[in-house]
C-alpha cells in the first residue's frame, strides 16, 4: 500500500523531468544544476536531488493529510532511482517524440512554470497589509444592506389573498390567519421567515418587504412564482460586515487573483497571440491558478421565500 502511494505521488514528478537527464525541459529550457551536496545519488551520471526527496515527502502528505505515514527515506531514494532509469529508459526510446507524451510534458510544463511565475510575480509586489485592507473596506462598502424580519402568508389566488387583507384590516392577528390559511411550510409557526436580506428572496417579495414600513403590511396582494402573498414586516436592521480579521486569508485571495489579472492583461499586450479556434475570444482562454479560498460573504444564492 505504501509502495503504491509512492509511486502515484512520485508521477508528476516524473512527467516534469521527462527530459532532465540533459538538464533541459522539452521546450530547450535550461534548468538549475544539482549541487553535490544536494546530492542523495547518481544514476548514470544523472543527479537526484534531495529537494526531489523532499517534495515527493510533500506530496505524500499532502495526498494522505489524516493519515500518518512514515516511509523510510532509504526506500524513497529508491524510488526515485528506479523512476529515474525509467525516465532515461523513456528518452533512450525517444518517447517524448510521441505527441500524446510531448503534449502531456509541455501540459505540465506550462503548469509548473505558470505557478513558479506567480510565486515571483508576489515576490517582486509583496501584498502590504494596508493593501489588503483597503481591499476589505471596498468590498464591505459594497456589501453594506439591510436584514429583515418578516412573516407571510401564501395562499393560491388573488381572491384568497385579498379576503386575508380584509380580515387584518378588521384586526385579526396575522400569525393566526397565516396558521390557518397559509400553503407554505412556514404556517406551522404563523408565516414566521425569520431574519433575510432581500438577495435571498424572489425580486417581487423582497420588493414589497423593502416598501413597507416595520410592522406594516401589505395592502395588495403580492404575486410570485409561488403563488399570491400577504407579507407582513415586523423589523429591519443593518447587516454586519464580517471583522477584518476574520476574512483576511480570503480578501488576500481575492486581491492575489485581481493582481494576477492584471499581470496577465500586460503580458497580453505585448504578446502575439494567435486564436486557432472560435470557441471563445482571446480573453477567456487564460485563466488565473491563484482563486479565493472563499469569499468574504458568499453572495447568496435564490430560494423561494419559504
């Protein structure tokens, strides 16, 4: 089991230094020589590093993050001998030749240097906290709206609808009438919705929640997908923003991935690009590695009012 682990961690590796025997990448690129103190072995005259060593003991862990797994480091050397005669043996045979094996090595290629581009790119424009503040107030501002706390009632006709607002206005009490004439599954506790802000309710509900005053309700029947609604609010207040503190890991993502856009839109203008096909306009085919673990406050997605 832990040999098979190895060998799945150890295959990107692979796909990554198809080529390395001659310390140079598919593409003609040269690449860093290993130092002989960085040295665990040699095969055929071809150096294994031991920064090899360690990123296939990253990758088990990583692969494995509940799991405590404790390889010898002896049979990972191992290992990487073996995948290294490999390696040579696929060269010797000219595999790389082959176009599903060049294409898999230029993929991997591109995703390794791509991410190594990035990690520079912050290096030379290291993110200051005051950025990533400023990032949170401008998303917090956009995000400042009101909550509401409001019951309905659903019923299937307008007519329906119409008689309840008759009643309210005789002065009948709205939980009441919601328990006995209320569709929705919100009646067992008098067309109670609890606390919401109006992204998380179809438009024409939310409409009439934001006209109203607290404890007001509706005068008119109002009609949704779901049917026709009396809408009574009983009280609004101002969304709290989440602390800085708490978001900062995300805001830091997102501001990550607005730079990287950036960094890309230049590179852009001074690069010829040549679009093969016309599934989709230049601007779409490139897409930043660096996402937003999540965001600060997820927009919230449409449900009925129930």
């Amino acid at each position: 089991m832990k040999r098979t682990m190895v060998l799945t961690a150890l295959s990107f590796a692979v796909l990554a230094g198809c080529n390395a025997g001659s310390n140079k990448t598919s593409e003609g690129l040269a690449l860093a020589p290993v130092s002989d103190k960085d040295t665990v072995a040699i095969v055929n005259g071809q150096p294994i590093s031991r920064k090899a060593l360690e990123y296939v003991k990253a990758e088990i862990a990583r692969g494995n993050p509940n799991a405590k797994i404790d390889i010898p480091e002896d049979k990972l050397v191992q290992e990487l001998i073996s995948r290294e005669l490999l390696k040579q043996e696929a060269i010797r045979k000219q595999l790389p030749r082959q176009p599903d094996v060049a294409t898999r090595i230029r993929y991997t290629q591109r995703a390794v240097l791509s991410q190594a581009d990035m990690q520079d790119y912050f290096k030379q424009h290291p993110i200051t906290e005051e950025q990533i503040k400023a990032e949170y107030d401008q998303l917090v501002g956009s995000m400042k709206q009101s909550e509401f706390k409001a019951r309905h009632i659903l019923v299937k006709t307008k007519e329906e609808a119409q008689d309840i607002i008759k009643q309210l206005d005789a002065g009948a009490e709205f939980a009441k009438l919601a328990e006995k004439y209320s569709v929705g599954p919100s009646a067992k506790s008098g067309g109670d919705l609890g606390w919401f802000s109006p992204q998380k309710m179809v438009q024409p509900f939310s409409e009439a929640v934001i006209a109203l005053e607290n404890g007001q309700y509706t005068k008119e029947p109002v009609k949704t997908r779901f049917g026709w609604h009396v809408i009574l609010r009983e009280d609004s207040r101002e969304k709290t923003p989440p602390p800085f503190e708490r978001v900062k890991p995300q805001v830091e993502q997102m501001l990550k991935r607005k730079m990287i856009q950036q960094h890309i839109e230049e590179l852009k203008k001074q690069a010829d690009i040549k679009l093969m096909t016309a599934e989709a306009p230049v601007a779409t085919t490139v897409e930043s590695s660096v996402k937003p673990e999540s965001a600060p406050v997820p927009a919230p997605a449409e449900k009925s009012e129930e």
